[in-house]
C-alpha cells in the first residue's frame, strides 16, 4: 500500500502546510488541539503528530520533481544537459536554455529544485528537533520515524551537494530571529560528513529490509551509502581507493541480502514491470517517490509523444523529453531495452491506449509510461496516473558494486557477475572475464549505467564524479569538459560541472554570494 493512500492523503499536505505555514485541518487525530491553533511547539504532541509529520517529508520529495512553467517539470533540470534527450516542443525558454546549455541563476528549474530539497530539509530539521521529546510514545517507533527522517535529509543534501557544491548546512529549524537565518555555504567536505553521519544512524534505525508501503528501508539506506561513497571516491573529493572500498562492500551487503533473499530483492524478469503500478516498492525498486493521483500524478508524462494518441486521453503528451536519435541507436543490437513494446523505448503503440497500433515515427521513451492508467489492449485505463518514480533500483546497486570493485585493482568474478546480470537481462552476450582488464571493464560498467539508468536523473550526476560523458558516435568516453552534446552541438564546460546558484535565494541572502564560477552574478 502505498504511503499516501487512504485516511493519510489528507496528512501528507495537512502537516505539510501546517508545518510551513498557516493553515486549518480537521482531523481525527488531532482533536486535542483546535486545528487552527496548530504550532509546531504544540502540535508534536503525540505519536501520531510524529507520523504525520514524517508523511508530510515523504510529500516533499515530489517538489523536485513538479512543473516549472508549460510543457516542462523540474526533473528535466537533470536531463536535458545530459545530451541523451532533446525536445519536440519549444515554448519552454527554461528548458531551452537547459537543452543548451546556456541556464543561469534565473532559470526557473533551478529555483525551484533549490526551494524543493530546502524545503525538505526544514521539514525533516523540525521532525528531528521535535520527535524525541513526545512522551509517551514507544521508543522503538520513535528510533526508526527519527531513521527516515534522517534518511530523507541525507537525500536531500546529497543531491544539493552534487548540483551547486558547497551548500548551506543547516541542520535545526530556522525562524527570523536564529542567528544564522542567512548561513553562508558549507565546504562539501562538512555536507558530505552529515550526509554519512546521517545514513549511518539511519542504518541502525531498526528498519526493515524492505518496505512495500514505500517508505525508506534498510535496503534503501545501505544503496545511498553505496551510491554516496562511490561520488566521494571520485570526482570532486577524490577519496578514492578507501571509499570505493567502502563503496563496494555497502552495495555488497544489499547484494548478498539479495542473493539470499530473490523474493524480496532482485531484477524484475522484464522491463515493463519497472514501470508497472503492480510492482511498486518491490523487488528492484527500492526506492520510490510516491505518487497518488488523488494528491498528485506522477510528474513523467513529458516523456509522452508530442500530440500523438497514446492514452485514453487521445492525442496529448507534451514531447519535451525525448531521446536523441543518437543515443538510441548507441544500444548495442538485439539489446532488449531498445527493442520496441519490450524495453525502455516504444516506436509504436495503440490508438487512445486499446485501439489499433500505430507508428509512432520515432523512438519515446516508454520507461516511465503507465499502462494501467493510459490504458492497452484489453486493459481498460483508470485514467489515474499513480506510478511511482523510481530514486534507487537494484540494478544500480548492481552497477555500483562492479564498479567501485574494479577499481580497487580490476575486475573480480563478483564484479563481473554483477555487471552480467545486467546484460543477461538485455539479453545481450558478455565477453568472458579474462578478455576485461581494469580500464576496458570499467567503460563497460559505465556503458550500461547510462544504458540501463538513463532518464532516471542520474546520468548527470555519474557525468559530474566521473568528469566523463559518454560519446555515441565513438561508443567511448570523452572528458566532460569539451565533450559535444549532439542534442544541441553545444560543448560542456568547467562551470557546467556546478549548477548556478539561484538569483532569487542569493538576492534574500547575501552570504550566499559569490555566485558558482563562469555564471553570472545577477
């Protein structure tokens, strides 16, 4: 069951606004206080406070991914500098700019992914602060809302730190008259050890492995340290050898649960079944961000062919995030993720979802198509978007391990196996282990990352630590700086390893000054 279904719907943005503002609510649970006389000094009162509050973060999640003006959301901010993707719609400024390469302080997606994760952080800053002083409430419960909090600041900052560098750290609720209501930028270093520190504590929350309701769990937990020891190893920290170690030997332990474990975690057996509302919160997914359409639908249909019949809604889509021809056809041949109706790229589909096939003149990505709303043959659509968008699946794990193992001194028949199961999959033939030395097998690793992970908002962040991006013409990898993208003949630069800082954050705050190297001041 998902996190923001039944009676807690109404909690979710309940407390999410209350916690931030003013607001009034009826609710059963809060009857002891007038809603309207809700503070945060009164409101975490009672177990259910403790909950509700934690929901409300959950919700937060999402603004990351939310609308940032026509035809365009906030999670393209991290797709379309990648090169991978392009647009059939051009009434976006924004995400033009993004497309090439020339965003600044201004562009609406980075203010808004700013606010998003800032907001985040604020709700789980106050949960943090308030939980361990309501009395009575079972300490077990309270130990492990205090290890998702955590769990989700640490998400938060990990993906701040990526994008702009040194970030605020600001790791207690903030009002007008706390002394550092304009804190100036943290040195990474420092974000990055709050980021550990974080996890770490989440890690022994008492958390189950998994969690189908879709709330973080051990799996989760031990994926984000993998994930965050990997960048720290690379670039711009550079801790290398010790945190690949560390990097390899955290996804190892979610590996060796899994191999143990198959029910619980695993591959799914096909591809559709990654972005089936019927396998949420399983399996391969180990991490979602949760979507209800009653709340909120799932924010990806901009991937959907631009005015092109494809749902019960009929011709409608927006077209804005769509693979480049080039990228497409860098998918090795007979690779099952690029095969049509079976992977991650449909070239035709049905007339208003059931009716008669058509061709869709060009690759879509599908990845993220739900046929349980939008409907196929013999399927009648709900016409309820609630597919989840995937943060952490198994298969980056998988990815994870072979290559942060590698690197401490070549390929092992663990990591090899890792980096097969992958391929197996795609059905696709792995050359045998002693024709791989350190180099050919990490390009290989990297090669399925942005095959296997592409359009998930993580192919920049790997382009980012790995100061590389992959060439499509070359199947190769060229330095980040000076690479081409083809999606805008654009070539990326050393300011583009750093997004700019917001201009609306840095005008409300001075200490935020300077600006990120090679962008504007204001």
């Amino acid at each position: 069951m998902k996190i923001y279904k039944l009676k807690y719907l109404s909690k979710v943005f309940l407390c999410g606004v209350l916690l931030l503002g003013t607001a009034g609510c009826e609710d059963d649970f809060l009857k002891e206080t007038p809603p309207s006389n809700l503070t945060p000094d009164n409101f975490y009162t009672i177990p259910d406070h403790a909950e509700a509050a934690l929901y409300a973060a959950y919700a937060d999640t999402r603004l990351v991914y939310e609308g940032s003006g026509i035809f365009s959301s906030t999670w393209q901010m991290l797709e379309a500098p990648t090169g991978t993707s392009t647009t059939e719609t051009g009434q976006n400024s924004d995400l033009n700019n993004l497309y090439g390469l020339i965003y600044d302080g201004t562009t609406g997606h980075v203010a808004n992914y700013w606010n998003g994760l800032y907001r985040l952080i604020a709700q789980t800053n106050l949960l943090l602060e308030k939980v361990p002083g309501i009395t009575p409430m079972d300490e077990a419960q309270k130990k492990k809302i205090m290890g998702e909090a955590k769990f989700l600041r640490a998400w938060a900052y990990f993906r701040a730190v990526q994008l702009w560098g040194d970030v605020p750290l600001i790791t207690t609720p903030q009002s007008l008259t706390s002394e550092d209501f304009m804190p100036a930028r943290a040195p990474k270093e420092e974000v990055y050890a709050l980021i550990v520190s974080d996890l770490t504590e989440a890690e022994a929350a008492g958390l189950p492995w998994m969690d189908a309701s879709g709330r973080a769990s051990l799996a989760a937990v031990k994926s984000m340290l993998a994930k965050v020891y990997l960048t720290m190893a690379g670039y711009p920290l550079q801790k290398g050898a010790s945190h690949y170690q560390l990097a390899a030997d955290k996804a190892y332990e979610v590996i060796s649960y899994a191999n143990a474990n198959p029910g619980s975690i695993n591959l799914f057996p096909t591809y559709a079944e990654v972005h089936h509302e019927s396998t949420e919160n399983t399996l391969e997914h180990i991490f979602m961000v949760q979507y209800n359409n009653l709340v909120a639908g799932n924010p990806m249909e901009n991937m959907y062919p631009n005015f092109k019949p494809v749902t019960y809604a009929g011709p409608s889509g927006t077209g804005s995030t769509v693979p480049t021809t080039s990228f497409y056809n860098s998918y090795e041949e007979g690779d099952l993720r690029a095969k049509n109706q079976e992977g991650y790229f449909y070239t035709s589909y049905y007339t208003n979802g059931t009716g008669e096939e058509f061709d869709l003149g060009a690759p879509y990505i599908f990845k993220h198509f739900n046929v349980t709303s939008a409907g196929a043959p013999g399927l009648t659509p709900t016409r309820n978007n609630n597919l989840n968008v995937p943060i952490i699946r198994y298969a980056d794990v998988l990815l994870i391990y072979a290559e942060a193992q590698n690197e401490l001194g070549g390929p092992t028949q663990e990591a090899y196996d890792a980096l097969k199961r992958i391929r197996d999959r795609a059905q696709l033939t792995t050359p045998d282990l002693g024709t791989f030395d350190q180099a050919s097998f990490r390009e290989a690793v990297w090669r399925e990352r942005w095959h296997e992970l592409a359009y998930e908002g993580i192919t920049w962040f790997d382009m980012v630590r790995l100061r590389k991006a992959y060439n499509e013409t070359t199947d190769s990898f060229d330095d980040f700086v000076g690479h081409i993208n083809l999606n805008s003949n654009k070539a990326l630069e050393e300011k583009h390893l750093l997004f700019p800082l917001p201009t609306p954050e840095r005008r409300n705050n001075p200490n935020l000054s300077p600006q990120n190297p090679g962008y504007p001041e204001f």
